[in-house]
C-alpha cells in the first residue's frame, strides 16, 4: 500500500469512527429509558472496540478483547443540572503532540451535584477552529478502580454529548462515563482531568478498569 493510500483509509477510517459515534449518541437521546440506552451504548462501544479500524485498543489486545468493564447502571447517577459562569474565566493547555498545544477555557460551572458527590465540576470550552465542550473528571475511584488520569463525560467534539431537558438544563449521566483512549495504549494522547475537577466520593458508575470492580 503506497503512503498516499495508506493516508487516504486512515483518514477515512477516523471519519467513519466518528460518524458512528455521532449516530450512537444521537440514538441515545432518542430513547426514553436511561439504561437501554446505556446498554445501547455499551454494545456499540464493545462492537466499535473490537471490529473498528479505528479502535484505541492495539492489534494484540484487540485478539484478547472480552467487552468492556463497566460498573452497573446505577440511576441514581444520572443528573440535570443547571451551569452556572466561573467566577474567573481560567485556561488550561496540553501538548497535543503533533497537533501542538491545545487550549482549554473554563467557561460554566456545574449547579447540582454537590449534594450526592461532594462537589461540582467545570466545564470548558475547547480551543481551534469550530471548538467543543469538555468535561473531565477524576474522583475517589481514580488510580484504583478507574484509570488515573480521569474519565470523560462529555466531548462534543467527538460526539459524547446526552444533551440538556426542555428547561435547559444539562443531562450528566455518570453511567456514560468513559476512559480516554490513552488508557489503552501509549499511541495516544489525551488531555487528563485538571485538578479542580476531582470530586471526593466514589463514582462507582461508567467504564472501569478490568482488575478491578
């Protein structure tokens, strides 16, 4: 295979990944019942790992693949919350390797989850052309039972969005919460979660690590 075919499948390999993730949350949100669209989701994450060019997972470990490891759902772990402005916009920013540095503007301030997980979270806006909303998180399961570096909840960018109530509020369901790809192999790199985004309690919801429950 010459370099320019090879650019070609792997361009359009990246587009299909997202296209299908795009079409699997959409597909949640359309439906009424919180967990079958979690078990919706489970499945085509599992099928997408397993099958996909595109799979963070490397070749090898992609032969040993079993699906997986997510807690149970847990319905208590879903939320709507309202946002509320930082009290002072802050940035962070990464290296994205050869894409250079990427920058994350703090912009809203979760309203709602104090009181079940001892605290609330920040969301940001991501920097470069057309942007995105990210939230990150890490909590008392992180290191241990999850991976160290934090779980994702939402990234528009790549799709992961549950979207908001008639009222505006934000839907945050922790039983989506899901592990960067670079907990998977070393070919990626991922933002980690900030440190203000760290929340004391246990969230036993979401993708978990497999040596653990």
């Amino acid at each position: 295979m010459s370099d320019h075919v090879a650019i070609l499948a792997a361009h359009y390999d990246l587009w299909d990944w997202r296209r299908r993730v795009a079409a699997l949350y959409a597909a949640v949100r359309e439906i009424e019942q919180p967990k079958l669209g979690w078990q919706l989701w489970r499945q085509t994450r599992d099928e997408l790992f397993q099958d996909h060019p595109m799979s963070p997972l490397d070749p090898g470990a992609r032969t040993r693949f079993k699906g997986l490891p997510l807690f149970d759902y847990d319905p208590g772990l879903r939320f709507a919350v309202r946002l509320e402005p930082v009290a002072t916009p802050f940035e962070h920013e990464w290296s994205g390797g050869k894409d250079g540095m990427i920058h994350m503007h703090a912009f809203a301030r979760t309203g709602g989850l104090e009181r079940r997980l001892g605290g609330e979270l920040t969301l940001y806006w991501i920097g470069g052309y057309g942007g995105g909303v990210f939230l990150p998180f890490k909590d008392a399961t992180s290191g241990r039972a999850t991976y160290g570096g934090g779980r994702y909840l939402l990234d528009t960018i790549k799709s992961a969005d549950l979207g908001a109530t008639p009222d505006g509020r934000v839907i945050l369901d922790f039983n989506f919460a899901y592990h960067p790809s670079c907990a998977y192999s070393d070919r990626w790199i991922c933002p980690l979660s900030p440190a203000e985004n760290t929340l004391p309690v246990a969230v036993r919801a979401g993708e978990r690590l497999r040596e653990h429950n």
